[in-house]
C-alpha cells in the first residue's frame, strides 16, 4: 500500500499519474498548503523540504517501509519498483532521464515562478512594479515551450521512443498556458502532444484526484504569507 501526501497541483499530478498508470494501490492524503499543513513536523520528518508530494510506500524494497520526497525520485522509484514507463535499455532510460531532469530543473521551477509574477504576484501588488519579473519569466516559459515544441516536432514522446515518466512529469506544468503568458497556438507540436496525453483514462482519473480542493480563486492574506510570504522562510 501507497500513502501519498499530495496536494493538487503540478508535482502532485504527476505523480498521481504514475500511480494511476501503473494500477498500484494507493491512497491520497490532503496536504493544505494553503493552511501551513506542510510545515506540520510529523510531515516535515519525511519531506524535509516542506513540498509535496512525498510518499510512504509500506511495501518497499525487501519488504520494508521506504519514504520519499521529491516527485523526480519518486516516479524513478515507481517505474523501477514496477518496471514500467522507464526503459532497461542503456540508451533509451537515459534519454527519458535526461528530460525527467530538464523538468525538475528547468520546466518546473522556470513555469513556477512564472505563475508567481504573471498570475498570482499580480493580486497583492501593483503589476507596474513587476515587469521585469513578469517579463523574466514569461520569457523563459515561451523558451521553454519553444524547446519542447521543437523536440515533439521530431518524435511522437519527449524520450525514448514511448510514453513515459518524462512525459508525466511536463505534462501538468503545461496545462495552464495563460498562467504563464504563453499563446499555445504558436506550439502546435505541444498541442497535439498535451491532447494525446488527456486523453489516457489514467490520466483523467489521476486528475480527478482532491479535484474539489482546486483554486479558483486569489490567495487571501493569510494564505499569501503562508505560502510566499514570511512564514515560507521560518526556520524549523
């Protein structure tokens, strides 16, 4: 059995992927990021980073409970524990490795601060004061589709030939365009690959995960501080 403290959003959509792809039992349990429950010690005693998501698996390797954090490591950990959607070819797993990084190095943390300047950043201050931010990372989202546009112009998967836990690992950050001021319809090779993916009924059913805890609405002042604010940067 999987325990996996998630929440709803772009990291925690791809590894609800992975788990629902691989038909393993698992079960989600709520982090409120907008409430501080990251900061929580008994969470903090196995996701030291206060993201999620992080995972118990109690049936680990030899039969004993393993933890995790960082979705990067958790879906290497599921595809190998599985043997699925990371291929035992030399060539082939080093080619899905090397994207899976350029999503935990670039398209995740690039995108992120994205959303922050261009759409949530905008809702407590005033948008004359962050160009430059807004024009940073907007900038860096259109490089980074433009990237990704390109290599889906050359093959049917970001690696390997095949569906895998590279292409989970991009697809929910490129959900969202308009969060990060791109006009999707200048990459079309991204398109066709984002409805390719949408349409694998794990997926859908991954996304329906904590579905009813998506935000539609901004940040109010306590959440702010919570999530970007002082609190974020308190020692513990």
């Amino acid at each position: 059995m999987i325990d996996l403290y998630t929440w709803p959003t772009s990291n925690g959509h791809k590894v609800h992927i992975m788990l629902e792809e691989c038909g393993l039992e698992w079960a989600a349990h709520p982090v409120r990021i907008g409430f501080g429950e990251q900061f929580a010690p008994e969470f903090l005693a196995f996701s030291p980073n206060n993201k999620t998501p992080a995972m118990i698996d109690r049936d680990g390797p030899g039969g004993t409970e393993i933890r995790m954090f960082e979705s990067g490591a958790i879906l290497i950990y599921l595809a190998e524990k599985t043997g699925r959607f990371l291929p035992g070819d030399p060539h082939q797993r080093y080619d899905v490795m090397q994207w899976l990084m350029f999503q935990m190095s670039t398209v995740g943390p690039m995108l992120g601060q994205t959303h922050f300047f261009h759409k949530y950043a905008p809702d407590h201050f005033d948008r004359d004061g962050l160009t430059i931010g807004i024009n940073r990372y907007v900038g860096e989202a259109n490089r980074i589709y433009n990237i990704l546009d390109n290599r889906l112009g050359e093959a049917e998967w970001l690696a390997a030939g095949e569906y895998s836990i590279a292409d989970m690992a991009v697809w929910p950050w490129l959900r969202a365009p308009d969060f990060q001021g791109v006009e999707i319809d200048k990459y079309p090779n991204v398109q066709r690959w984002q409805a390719q993916i949408a349409e694998r009924p794990a997926v859908q059913r991954a996304l329906l995960v904590l579905e009813e805890n998506n935000r539609s609405t901004p940040h109010n002042d306590d959440q702010w501080e919570i999530m970007f604010g002082s609190i974020q940067y308190q020692r513990r």
